[in-house]
C-alpha cells in the first residue's frame, strides 16, 4: 500500500505521511503561465529540494519550518511506504522528498520585491503603481525599488493569482495574520539577498508560503528556489533591460517568442532550452550555496 495523495501540483505532489506529516515530493516538471511543458527539466527537483533545505538552515531564526528530514533513509525509516512511490516526472523519492510537518495554510502569496520586473513593472508602467502603491516616477525595469516590498497575491485554485495590497490580504486572512507574514516575509528576503548578493547574485523577488503550526505562523513549501524567485547575475544587470536569469525566465522568453498563446497545450521545448534551464538551476544552486549538487541525496555520480 503506498502513501495516500493528499495533493498535485504543478511541479510537486505532497502525499499524507500521517501523525500529521506531510511528504513532499518535487518533479522535474516545469511550467511557465500556469501550464506544465512535457519535457522535463533534468535534475530540477533535486534543486528545487536541496535549495529548500538550504534556506530552512538560513533562516531558521527567523522563522520556524516544516521541514523535517530530506534524507532518504530517515524518511523511509519513519515513513515507510514512502519507499515505492513514483510518479509523473521522477522516480523513486532520493533527494526529491521533504518529510514536513502539516501547517494550516495561509490563503494568500506572500511575494516580496526588491527590483521593478515580471507584473510590477507591468503595472508600474501603465499606472505608476505597484500593487496599488504609488511609486516614484521614472522607474525602470530591473531598477532596486526604494525599499523592499511586501506585494501580496491571492492563491488561486484555478487560473492566475491576482495581485492584491496589505488591505485586500487583510480582508482575505486578518489584519493581525497578514502583518505578521509581511514582517516576517521582509526580513526573510533580506536574509537571503545578503546571502545572493555574497554569491554575485540579485534576488528581484520571491515568493514565500507560511501557514501556522500549532499556531506559530511558519514558513511552508519550496523557500527561494529558481521557481520561487527571480535570479539575476549582478555583473549583468543593467535597469531599461531585462537581466540574464538563473531561474526559469529564460525559458518563459523562449515560449513566448514561439508565438504560443499561453494556454495549454505548451508548446514542445527544444533540448537547447532543456539543457541551458537544467545548466542554470544546477548553477543556482551551486553558488549560492558553495556545495555541489553532485554531493546531494539521489546524486547518480
């Protein structure tokens, strides 16, 4: 008998460990526009897990996790119908699988922006604003913002998240619940900026997931990955352009310039593309971190 699904997502599945765990296995799935591309991305889940290992080390101080054990051997020891899953997009769960705790799940994004790109800019551009804040004018893309900000969204079950301010988020989880996430969502950020910019690298923005466990409000999900976040090499960016990514924008410019229209089905991605996106989380990884991916669970070296 193997783990029930407690739920798909577009790149991850989590199943229902029990005792109030969670395992939380991430493919080599992408997407991009909420629309999952056939081919898969080599050795993207390991990233995405062993870069969510990493920050929980980070940033534990600032706020709890959930993350209990990626090693393979703990996970099949306390789980151990863990060890005959498979599913679309990996086998077996070796440096793919987080055992978490369960959180109560707070219904909104927690995004946090240092630099004006992706849907702020978009906004910026047409209106002057950014998630509904004025900002000052002559702005321009990948520009540092003043200040870091707290830009939440909603958490669609179904289409696009849509852009909210701290008052819709308010009314969407509580005054008191949505302050707490934007102090903690900020001083995450600039935790993991500091460490980026060590590494030669700009954290644009990211996006967290917290939720409460035994009502502490805690940090949940995959923490500043190349899924999660924009990634720009420092030497290389320079404000009216868009900045060279180690993340998935690359792949995403690509798309677009095929002509799709965003809607399923995606179109099929040359190998070029699968081996430069696979090159840049791998690389990602690597600096920031100083260790080698080959040195990771399920590493085939």
């Amino acid at each position: 008998m193997i783990l029930p699904l407690a739920h798909v997502g577009k790149v991850r599945e989590l199943f229902d460990a029990g005792d109030g765990l969670l395992l939380m296995v991430a493919s080599d799935r992408i997407s991009a526009y909420d629309v999952v591309f056939d081919e898969p991305i080599p050795q993207k889940g390991r990233v995405l897990t062993a870069m969510t290992a990493f920050w929980c080390e980070e940033v534990g101080d600032l706020a709890p996790g959930t993350v209990l054990s990626a090693d393979p051997d703990e996970i099949r020891a306390r789980v151990p119908r863990a060890g005959g899953l498979s599913g679309r997009g990996w086998d077996g769960i070796d440096g793919r699988a987080l055992l978490v705790r369960r959180a109560e799940m707070l219904s909104i994004e927690c995004i946090v922006r240092g630099y004006l790109a992706g849907q702020a800019y978009q906004e910026y551009a047409a209106r002057g604003t950014v998630h509904g804040t004025a900002m000052p004018t002559g702005l321009r893309l990948a520009d540092r913002l003043p200040e870091p900000m707290f830009t939440p969204s909603t958490k669609a079950e179904e289409g696009h998240d849509v852009n909210i301010g701290f008052d819709d988020a308010a009314a969407i989880v509580g005054e008191k619940a949505v302050a707490e996430a934007r102090d903690i969502s900020l001083a995450l950020y600039e935790r993991a900026a500091a460490r980026m910019a060590a590494a030669g690298f700009v954290l644009a923005d990211t996006k967290f997931e917290l939720g409460y466990v035994d009502g502490v409000l805690s940090l949940c999900d995959e923490v500043v990955t190349p899924d999660s976040s924009r990634i720009w090499p420092a030497d290389q960016v320079v404000p009216g352009t868009t900045p060279p990514a180690f993340d998935k924008q690359p792949l995403r410019d690509w798309a677009v310039s095929s002509g799709w229209d965003k809607r399923p089905p995606a179109p099929t991605l040359p190998p070029e593309i699968v081996r430069v996106t696979s090159e840049r989380y791998v690389a990602a990884y690597e600096r920031v971190t100083g260790r080698s991916l080959d040195d990771w669970y399920g590493s085939e070296k």
